[in-house]
C-alpha cells in the first residue's frame, strides 16, 4: 500500500519509514545505472528530501526547474523551457529500469505519473493467473528483444533494450530477461554508442543477477565471460565462464560465436576458426557472425579473403554498420586509400551517431598523406563530437597516421585504462603493428593479453606477415 506524502496532514509514519526511504535512495544511488547519472541524481535526491522534510507542496514544475536544473527564476517558463518534465519522465525509466534487476520484494521508491512527490511503496510480486500471463508477455517480449538485436544498428540495440527491461519487469525471475539487458548494454557500449562506465557494470550487475536466478544459464554465463575478458582482461576467469558455458549448451551458436571472439583477440586463429565454423553451421545467415568471419580474415592479414565475405555480408544487408565499416578498413590496410576514403564516407553518411566513419576518413586521408586536412578534421571531431562516447583507441589509430607515436602511445593506455571496448583488439589489431617494437605498446600488449598468450601472438604475426606478403585469393563463402 502506498505511503501518504510527506506533508499530508494524516501522515503519521513512524521513525522507520523515513530511515527505510533514506536507506532506499542510498541503495538506488549507488547501483550502477544511476552512476553515471548526476542529473537524475541530484533530481531524485532533490524530490525526496524535500519530501522527507515536509516539502513536498514545494515539489512544482517551476521550483524545480530553478533548484535543480539552475533555470533563471526571472525568466524560466515550463510552458516554453519542458526540461523538468522530460527528466521526470526520464527518470522514472531509470527507476523502472533499475528495479527490474533487483530480487523481489523489498521497498520501491516510485515517481507517479503527472507528479514529482516520491512514495516508497512495497514490491509485490504477481501470482497465479495475473503471473502466468506476466510470464507470457515476458516471453514475448526477449524474442522480439532478440530480434532488435539481430539488427545491428543503434536504433535495434536501444528498442531491444527496452523490450528486455519491459521483460524484467514483468516476470523478474526470468534469467533470459536479466541476461537481454546485459547483452543490449554490451552491444551499446562495444560500438561506442555509450561509455563503458556505467554501460559495463549496469550489464554486469544483470548478468549477475540472471545468474543467481540460473547458474547453468548459458546466455548469460557466456556474456559474464565476454565481460570479464573483455573489460577486465581476466582470461582465466573468462575461461572458466567459458567451459561451464560450452558444458550446458554445447550446441548454442551465441556460446560458440562469443568463445571465437575471444580465442581471436588472443591470437588463437585456429581456435576460433574452429568456433565460428561450428557457429555459422548452426546460424548460417548471422550478420554479425558474418562480419566476424571476415574479421578473422583481417587478423590473418588475409584481405581479399575477408574482402570477400563482407561483400557477401553486404549483399545480404547492405546498410549492416560493421559490414561497411570493416570493408573499408580491409581497403584501408590493403592500401587503397581512396576507396576507404569513399567507404568510410558512405558509413558516415549512413550511420551518423557513430563515431567510426569520420575518423575512417581522417585515416585514409592520413594514408592518402592529406595530413593538414585529417589534423585539421581530427581536431574538429574532437571538439565537437556530439556522441556519448568518442573512443581513445580510434583516435590514436588517426594519430599513429598521422606520425605522432607518443600521442598514440597515450591514448592507448587511455584506452586500456578507460576499459575502451576495443583496447582488447590492441594485440591483433593491423593498425598497431608498427608499434610492437615499443616498450610501452608491449606492455600495454601483456597487460591486455597476459604474459602466457606472447608466443602465440608472434607466432601468428609473423603468419600474417607472410599472409600479407603472398599474392590475393578469392575465397567462396
């Protein structure tokens, strides 16, 4: 049953509730998905401590637009200036959002609808019919979230986040529900669309919670996996993940195709050659499963191959970001600076929230030796980028273009430090090989890849030296 609001002339609520609305603000503030977040912060911190002390008469549209978002009382209109409104809204997402990876039962701080008076209110959970039919709808809702995910772009990762939310939210022991999140956070910050703080640890905090529901769930056993090689670049404990992953569905192309991910960036090719072609047997027509082939491909330095099958990719979906983008990089690292050029404009023109394809054309330009224009364009990117996230790795591809290893050096450690989602690329990736000389690259190297996976990794570089250096095949995909 709801509390009355705190001015309420009846309200008699003892000592305890208070302290349990203290306590549950404390507890909402310090989960990962409002980390990050200091206007939805100080907004909720604002309402209920008004609330709390009496206030709560006080909480209008205009009162708040002043104390917390700093509007000119002179001048601030709610009529013409929505910004409270659009925030409480936004708000109450976040709250719905972060309830939904919490155990049931418990208090919940809630912002009705058309209000901006907090309640503390008791999770209840649903039961007989009223649960059956929440588990259907929750049902429904991770199919068509694993469908947006199929889509590979912004808009999908984002409409399927919400479907999984909605999902968590009306069955919360669903640990397909947890694990959606978790993989619809993972894909928003691995293509730079939000920061990987708090992206990593609002996904790490649903897969764990899918986990406490199902130990042996295999979704979300390979996804804590990724997560902890990828931005924790703890391979053994990813390996563990990994083996009780394979052990529960051995037959699952997502835990084959995250495992090939993995054994790639370590340099292991065969393994993750093995992998994938498991993967693509039992999900032939997977984009993103596509891109990694050809991916795997480039690592091998092996570019009329990898060429190839995003050409393939491309034919299927031909607006697929990391077909294009991944195309005009084989162009790139084969030498054909002006067709990577034209490619890369085409991914800025295609996909304008990411950040890929204008750095794409400040490489090529680079290659090209246009460095007065990608230096010029570069710091224009910087300065104004209006994304959530402008990955240090990327930049300092352009600046080891442009000549200057220091700056790249730096914000490469940026990168590892920042836990860039592509810093774990670093070992493989083509763009660096001139810097494996350097002592700062080769630590970064180890730290990344872990001292024991060295032999492996010049074993494969100098086969894809010799890759690079015979004459180009087609390969039939």
């Amino acid at each position: 049953m709801e509390t009355p609001a705190a001015d309420d002339p009846t309200d008699d609520r003892p000592a305890d509730v208070y302290r349990a609305l203290e306590h549950e603000l404390a507890r909402v503030m310090a989960s990962p998905l409002f980390a990050g977040a200091q206007a939805h912060q100080r907004l909720l911190r604002y309402l209920v401590e008004h609330a709390r002390a009496g206030r709560a008469t006080m909480l209008k549209e205009t009162v708040v637009g002043i104390e917390v978002f700093q509007r000119p009382a002179q001048s601030f209109d709610p009529r013409r200036d929505s910004i409270v409104r659009v925030e409480a809204r936004r708000l109450r997402e976040r709250l719905r959002r972060h309830y939904a990876l919490q155990p049931p039962g418990g208090w919940m701080i809630e912002l009705p609808k058309g209000s901006y008076r907090p309640h503390l209110v008791p999770r209840v959970a649903p039961s007989g019919a009223a649960e059956s039919a929440a588990v259907d709808a929750a049902a429904e809702l991770i199919e068509r979230g694993h469908y947006f995910l199929r889509l590979g772009h912004e808009e999908g990762h984002r409409k399927a986040l919400r479907r999984f939310v909605a999902a968590a939210l009306a069955a919360p022991d669903r640990a397909a529900a947890h694990a959606g999140i978790a993989r619809a956070w993972t894909q928003l910050v691995a293509t730079n669309l939000e920061p990987p703080q708090p992206g990593v640890d609002v996904a790490l905090a649903a897969v764990q919670r899918a986990l406490d529901l199902e130990p042996l769930h295999a979704e979300s056993l390979v996804l804590a996996a990724a997560l902890r090689h990828r931005y924790a670049f703890d391979w053994p404990a990813a390996q563990a993940l990994f083996a009780r992953a394979l052990q529960a569905a051995p037959r699952s192309p997502y835990v084959r195709h995250s495992h090939a991910l993995s054994l790639m960036m370590r340099a292991d090719f065969s393994g993750a050659a093995a992998e994938l072609a498991v993967a693509r047997e039992l999900d032939p027509l997977h984009l993103s499963l596509r891109a990694h082939l050809a991916l795997l491909d480039l690592y091998r330095r092996d570019w009329a191959a990898a060429a190839d099958g995003l050409h393939s990719l491309l034919d299927m979906s031909a607006d697929n970001v990391l077909g294009m983008s991944l195309l005009a990089y084989v162009l790139l690292c084969r030498g054909d600076s002006d067709a990577a050029q034209a490619h890369y404009a085409a991914v800025a023109q295609a996909h304008p929230q990411l950040s890929i394809g204008p750095l794409g054309v400040i490489w090529s330009q680079a290659a090209l030796g246009l460095h007065d224009a990608a230096r010029q364009a570069l710091g224009r990117l910087v300065q104004t980028w209006p994304g959530r996230y402008l990955s240090p790795y990327q930049l300092a591809m352009a600046e080891l273009r442009l000549g200057d290893h220091s700056a790249a050096l730096a914000l490469l450690e940026r990168a590892v430090q920042e836990r860039d989602p592509n810093a774990l690329c670093l070992p493989v990736d083509p763009a660096f090989d001139s810097l494996h000389g350097e002592p700062r690259f080769l630590a970064l190297r180890r730290l990344v890849l872990g001292a024991e996976a060295e032999p492996a990794l010049n074993a494969a570089h100098a086969a894809a030296a010799a890759a690079a250096a015979a004459p180009p095949t087609a390969t039939p995909r």
